[in-house]
C-alpha cells in the first residue's frame, strides 16, 4: 500500500516512459519521467485490461484517490459503466451555457441555418426569441413540464396569434427531439399531446375559384381591366402560367427566350432551402402562344429594363405584391380569388376538367414530387408533356371566356 511520503518522493527513471506505483484495490499512481503523477483505477471488461484516470497528484491525494476508486466500484457493482459514466461528465462539462432550453434552441439553430433560406432563418429566431425565450428560456430542459410549455403557447394564443402557437409548438417539438439523445435520463418528448391543449388551427388555405363558370366571369373581368397595361398583363398571365406570385411579379425579360416559348427561373429565385438554391437547377416554365403573345405586347414598355413587370415609381423594382390584389379586388374578386390562388385554380380543373397527367401538373407547379418510399421522384422535367399540357390549359381558358360571352349575349 501507498502512503503520502511514497506518493511524494515516486519518480520515474529517465530511461522508462512512466512508473507506477500500486495501491490495492486495483489503485495506481503513474509517474512520468518528466514528473507528472496521475492517479488510474485498472479495470477489466470482458477479460480485457482498461483503465479509469481519477485525477493528478497532488491535486487530489491519496485518501481522495482511494474514495473516487471506491465510487467507481460501487458505479460498476450497479450494473454502470465507471469509464462511460466520466466520459458523460465531461461531455456535460463542455456546455458552458448548460442544459437550458434557450441554449439547446441555439445550438439546434445553428444547425439549420445553413440548409434555410435567410428569411426563414430570420423568421425562426424571431419566434423564439419572441415566443419562447422570454417564459423558458433560461430554465433547464430537463426540468420544464408539459404544463409549463402549455401555458407559454397559451400566450401567444391570447394575443389572436394561432397560427404563431401552432408554430411555437413545432419549434418546441424540434429542439426537444434534438436534445433528448443526450438526456441524463430517459425522457419523453414534452411536446407530445400538447397539440390538443391548443386551439385547433387549420391553416389559411389561399382563395381560388374552381367551378368554369365562375372562373371564366374572372377572366373576362380581368381582359376587361381598366387599369395600367403592365398590372393588365401580370392579371392575365397569372392564371395562364400558375407560377407563384413572386417569381412572377420579378420576371426578368433576361430569363425569357420568346422564340423558344420558354421562361427560365433562376433556382436562386425559387422557394427551396439554401442548399437547394445554391445547388438545384432552374426552374423552365413552357409558355403557351397566348402568353408569348401578351409578353411581346408589352415588350415595347418594360423590355429596356431589367424587368418585364416593373413598378411605377422605380423602372427599377418589380411590380409589388399588392398591385395584382388591389387588381383582383377592384374587380370585385378580391375574397374570391387570391393571386397565389391561381396554382390551386390551375391544380384543380387541370385535373377535373381537361383530365391531364398530375405529374406534368406538380413539375410546373415545382412541387418535389415523392414515391410510395418517400424517394424524389423521376427528376425529368416532363418538358414535352408540359408544353402540350400548358396549351391546353390556356386555350381552356379561352374556350371558359368565350363561353361567358355568349351567354351574356
């Protein structure tokens, strides 16, 4: 057995890589040649020598080391794993901020960024920051209740906010999943039946026409428009390409070959994750000859500048999302017909009324259409099928304004 005075005076020869000096109780103090002690408890796993280290000397002395050998005994005598248990302590140790939900939320956080898009990322913080931060921010994690998140989402549901709640929940759900696998102990996801505690919220789905008669009352409004021809014709491309509003209202007369009835948008310019912006490829919408013939049309007007639909005040900014709702609504359409609505308008009678091919309607769409094992789909573009389907559809709509006229006749 070891006593202070050999701890003290043990040193390692020179030509050796290090001494030790036992204990009992599997104990040793190991002496480098360049004077450091460390103390190490052996261990055997299934017949095979290891390891623990306990401590240095002088830092922690004899008696010290023979309690923390005595710990790791008990540990081990419990069916734990000593070794395993030290290297879970400093992994714990390596969180300056600790467990709180505010730390756990940043760092998963930081994580999604780089596949977000700068706006949501943006948006994300904000909610937490907001919704979250302010009531259990600086708790522990592991110690919030179910209760407790409840009564936080209660208050963004107090201020009207259900669609934020909803959404504060999600977030929530997210950082607990990301925390749980280093847990100190088994847990459940809080989150879990919190869903049911809150207001149902179905979600706003965007206003569109689908019945024919209707919508052919709608074009023909929109023919008939009385305002500037730039907003005229983003009105009567808009049901004719079902493109989202914002790459419409910023369509580049540079993205468009007119020739070739064919308009390119930019994969930065799409509504993907950061890496798919960066990554992915463009977005080729077919123009029918009733478009290409609208886009020449106003080709005088806009076609020096850098967009085919540019605003009053600045030839250099598009046209703003507001100018096409003001539009529909001084028409008289505004609750019916929203101008997002248009891709739902478009999705419905392309398959109810004409009956065509609901892959080539999702690869306009610039859906990411998935197999029965979750797989993306065949990424060709079905180009061909496209370009025969998208005239369809805008000779359609003239057929449904031609049919309104008549009747009114």
């Amino acid at each position: 057995m070891l006593t202070d005075r050999h701890c003290k005076n043990a040193q390692c020869p020179a030509d050796k890589k290090r001494a030790r000096f036992t204990d009992k109780g599997g104990l040793y103090l190991e002496v480098s040649p360049a004077g450091s002690k460390r103390w190490f408890w052996k261990t055997y796993t299934n017949g095979k020598e290891g390891r623990l280290a306990l401590g240095a000397y002088p830092s922690m002395g004899l008696s010290e080391a023979r309690k923390a050998r005595d710990a790791a005994k008990l540990q081990k005598s419990e069916g734990r794993d000593p070794v395993q248990a030290r290297k879970l302590e400093k992994l714990k140790a390596s969180r300056t901020d600790g467990d709180t939900f505010k730390a756990i939320a940043l760092e998963w956080y930081a994580k999604q960024v780089p596949q977000w898009s700068d706006s949501h990322a943006g948006r994300m913080l904000r909610q937490l920051e907001r919704d979250l931060f302010p009531w259990i921010g600086e708790r522990p994690i592991a110690d919030i209740l179910p209760m407790e998140l409840l009564a936080t989402l209660q208050k963004v549901e107090a201020r009207g906010a259900l669609e934020t709640a909803d959404r504060a929940l999600m977030l929530a759900r997210q950082v607990w999943d990301y925390w749980l696998p280093t847990a100190d102990v088994q847990q459940r996801n809080i989150t879990e039946g919190l869903k049911a505690r809150l207001t149902p919220y179905r979600g706003k789905s965007f206003a569109a026409i689908v019945e024919p008669k209707r919508f052919g009352e709608l074009l023909r409004a929109i023919n008939n428009y009385k305002g500037g021809p730039i907003v005229r014709t983003a009105l009567q491309l808009a049901p004719m390409l079902y493109q989202r509003p914002a790459n419409l209202r910023m369509m580049e007369w540079a993205e468009l070959d007119l020739d070739a009835a064919l308009w390119t948008i930019p994969s930065m310019k799409m509504k993907r994750t950061k890496l798919e912006k960066e990554q992915g490829e463009a977005h080729s919408v077919p123009l029918p000859t009733q478009a290409v013939a609208l886009l020449r049309s106003v080709q005088p007007l806009t076609g020096r500048g850098v967009y085919v639909f540019h605003g009053e005040r600045s030839h250099d900014r598009p046209i703003s999302d507001n100018s096409v709702r003001s539009g529909l609504y001084a028409l008289g359409f505004g609750k019916e017909q929203t101008w997002h609505g248009f891709r739902a308008s478009a999705r419905t009678m392309l398959v109810d009324q004409l009956n065509l091919d609901p892959l080539a309607i999702e690869a306009n769409l610039a859906h990411a259409v998935k197999d029965s094992n979750g797989r993306s789909y065949n990424r060709t573009q079905y180009l061909k099928q496209r370009f025969e389907q998208i005239q369809k559809w805008a000779d359609y709509l003239d057929d449904l304004k031609v049919a309104v006229n008549e009747k009114q006749k």
